[in-house]
C-alpha cells in the first residue's frame, strides 16, 4: 500500500473507533489499521459501558448499537472470611436517561468500527503495526511489515500496552504501572440470569465483590449481566501478585467457588476465558510532532473505586483527537505545538478532569485494609446485629466493640478515603 492519509489510526478499540469516525464524518481521508481478525477479536472488558461519552457523539445509539442490558441494579458485596454483605441499590433514575449498559466487546466493537467505515474510514484487519516512519523528527506514518504507508497525523489507540506511544518516545513500559483483569464469559439462560439479579427482562445488574475474593490482594471482583451470559472476573494489583507469589488462575478459581458468586454462575458454561492489562497509573503524553495518543494507549483511565471507567474515556479522547487534527489541517500544522490543542481539549471534557479528581485513588486503593479488615468489620457487625444468643447491645456499642482497637486507623483511613475517592 502506498496511498498517503490524512489519518492512521492504530488500533480498532472504542478509542480508534470514535476518532475514525468522528474524523470520516468531517471528510478526513482515514485508515484505521487493527491487527485482530475484526475489531473486538482482542478486546477483553468487564462488560460495562458508561452512556454518557457515546451519545454525545452517536445520540441514543442504543437503538442501534449491540448492547446486552441496561444497568438498572447497582450491587457491592462486602466480603469476610465466613459471610458477605451485600447492598443492592435499584434506582428507576438509572433507567432514563439510561447510565450504563453491559456490552459484549467482540460485537460492539465490530459495530462501531462499522460506523466508521459507513461514514467514510477505511478499515484493515488482521495487520499489526510494528513501527512509525520519521521524517526530520516529525513522525509521518506507519511500518507493518513489509508496508509504509504516509498519513499527515498517527493516532496511537493501540490499548494498554501501546507499542506505538514507546515507540516514539512518550512512555516507558513498566508492569508495575498496571492491574491485572481476567475474566470468563459464563452462558446462562436469560431468565435464570433475570431470576438470580432480580430483573425486569432486559435490565441489567453490575455487582462489585470486595474482600476475601482477592485473598487481601487490592482489587475486586466483578459480575455484570448480559442477555445470556455473566461477565466474571476480577481486577487486582500486578504488584501485590507479584509480591505475594499468587498465581492469577488460582484468584479466579477461589472467586468462583466463594459461595456468593458460586450460587449466581451456578450451571453456567464457560465461553471465554481471557486475561488483559489496565493502565491504572501508567500514563503516556499525549501528543508529539505528527502524532496523538487516545485511551489505554495514553493511560486515561479512571478507577474511582465505585466505577472503572476506560471505555468512556477512550471514546472522548477520540473525538478530542479529531477536533484536534480538524483545527491541525485548517492551519496545515501538525507539529507538536499545534497537537498541543487535544490536551487543552481533553483539560476541558470530563477525561483530563476526573484524571485530576481522582489522581490519589489509585494509591489510597492500594491500602489493603480495604481487602482485609473493612469487609470483615462489616460483616463481623452484622453478625453482632442480627445474632440473638442472650442479652442484646444497643447497635452502637457494638459498633464501639467491634471497632476496639482499630478506632485510630479507621478514622485516618476513612479521612484519607474521602480526599481521594
Ligand atoms: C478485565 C477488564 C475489565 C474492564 N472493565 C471495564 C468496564 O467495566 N468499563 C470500562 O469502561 N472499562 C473497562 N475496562 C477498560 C477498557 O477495556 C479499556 O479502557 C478500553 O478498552 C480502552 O479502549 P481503547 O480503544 O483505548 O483500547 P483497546 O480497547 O485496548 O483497543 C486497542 C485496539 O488496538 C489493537 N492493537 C493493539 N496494538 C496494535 C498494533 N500494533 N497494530 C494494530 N492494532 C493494534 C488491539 O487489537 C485493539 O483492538 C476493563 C478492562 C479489563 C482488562
């Protein structure tokens, strides 16, 4: 291939899809080259997407795109060594606008990458992108094998472990910048899965599992529900692995036989079983002379502790990335300076904001008492409240006798949680 681009976009994920898109439609001559067999090939997602970014650029896309339910049901469970506690928070405001939707990577990203092409980009699959060509400091397009091919701007949406953003120069990997999320596709029939979380038909449940699942690693555990399927997995710490010597496959046999997740994946088949990095303190620049970097590739991920948002992310620097290059063109400019624009751009929109919002959460998360001894806490006073084997304690002396000896460390934890989450 020879043709020179306006674009070249690496990468086929929600990131790449939103800026080829958004790029088409302003009559960019766009290609976006992405090494699976089909955009989602590769992709591994808990299965929760957040609406917001998407519809502001495809409004009320679920009419059209593959979504499997809308999330109506919030749960957390809370898990000790010998119980669980679970809240299960059911908001009719979550229903309209619509919050959330669990989606299955492999057909939606096909579907958005497939608007890009209706509207214009070209799309190549199954082709990896080794290298960037340089031309006098200026990156001016890709190698893939044997091809160069020629593109006023490369943008790098090539994920977490982005190749392309190393490549020219604007991060160095470390794995100890990333978690680990594993996850399986468990099939189940619709109305069992309707059943066990509770639902209408069509609606969803996101439960997050906290404690005993990760053996006091930091992270979680997730189940999100699809129209016939759960999305099981959990994310942890790279670190704390690596530090406890913990094999990764041994955390998710343990998290599916605990009896709280055991009882809602019971009788399911295992569809898929795959394992991915999150860039959750691994953040690249996000622009050089002739080249922008968009969602994982950049590190633009949030992990409030109540929400792991990177699709959303991804999506709006996409379309950050296009307003960027649209304003590059206009003034035949695509120097560093010039790209400097998507970061002012980014610094506007919620992505560069919450970035900064939460920039301390990652490290207050690290904090294992959040696995160990709050989980128990809870479920220890729990026990306290409902067990009846003699004379009762008004609720808050138990409260008083189950904190004894921790009162100093819960309060310093709880006052650093809130200046960080
Ligand atoms: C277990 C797990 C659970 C998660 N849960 C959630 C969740 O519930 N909600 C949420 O919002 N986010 C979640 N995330 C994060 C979310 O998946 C990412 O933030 C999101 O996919 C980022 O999109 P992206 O387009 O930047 O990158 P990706 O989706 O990673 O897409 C990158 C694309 O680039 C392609 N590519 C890579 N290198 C090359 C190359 N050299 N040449 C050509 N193509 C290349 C890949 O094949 C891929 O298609 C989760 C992640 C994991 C691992």
């Amino acid at each position: 291939m020879s043709e020179k681009f306006d674009v070249i976009i690496v990468g086929a994920g929600p990131g790449g899809s939103a800026a080829a898109y958004s790029l088409a439609k302003m009559g960019f001559n766009v290609l976006m080259v992405e090494r699976g067999k089909y955009p989602g090939a590769k992709n591994v997602m808990g299965g929760r997407m957040y609406a917001y970014a998407l519809n502001r650029l495809i409004p009320e896309f679920w009419k059209e795109a593959p979504i499997e339910r809308k999330v109506t049901h919030e749960k957390l469970t809370l898990q000790g060594e010998k119980a669980s506690f679970t809240l299960d928070f059911m908001d009719e405001e979550l229903r309209e606008p619509p919050n959330s939707y669990t989606i299955l990577r492999g057909k939606f990203d096909q579907w958005f990458a497939g608007k890009a092409v209706e509207a214009g980009a070209t799309l190549v699959s199954s082709i990896r992108v080794d290298d960037l060509i340089w031309e006098n400091n200026m990156i001016t397009g890709i190698v893939a094998g044997t091809d160069r091919i020629q593109a006023n701007v490369v943008i790098a949406a090539d994920g977490a472990v982005s190749l392309l953003s190393e490549k020219a120069g604007l991060k160095k990997f470390d794995i100890l910048q990333f978690a680990l999320g594993i996850k399986e596709i468990i099939e189940l029939p619709e109305k069992t899965i309707e059943e066990r979380f509770n639902l209408a038909s069509g609606e969803g449940a996101a439960q997050l599992f906290v404690g005993h699942c990760t053996k006091g690693i930091p992270g979680g555990g997730f189940i999100y529900t699809n129209k016939t399927s759960l999305s099981v997995g959990i994310v942890v710490s790279i670190n704390s692995l690596i530090e406890k010597k913990i094999e990764s496959h041994e955390l998710i046999r343990q998290f599916n036989t605990n009896p709280a997740v055991a009882a809602l994946i019971e009788g399911g088949k295992i569809l898929e079983y795959s394992a991915h990095v999150i860039p959750e303190t691994s953040r690249s620049e996000l622009f050089t002379d002739g080249m922008l970097v968009v969602g994982d590739a950049g590190g633009l991920i949030v992990n409030s502790g109540i929400t792991l948002r990177g699709i959303d992310m991804a999506i709006a620097s996409g379309v950050a990335a296009a307003e960027a290059v649209k304003k590059a063109a206009q003034e035949n400019d695509f120097s560093k300076q010039s790209l400097s624009y998507y970061e002012e751009l980014l610094k506007r929109d919620f992505v560069l904001q919450d970035k900064e919002t939460f920039k301390k959460a990652p490290e207050f998360l690290q904090n294992e008492r959040l696995y160990t001894l709050y989980p128990e806490f809870v479920c220890r006073l729990f026990h306290r409240l409902v067990l009846v084997d003699g004379p009762k304690k008004r609720a808050f002396d138990e409260l008083l006798e189950e904190s004894k000896g921790n009162r100093i460390q819960m309060f310093l934890d709880m006052v650093r949680g809130m200046r960080s989450l």
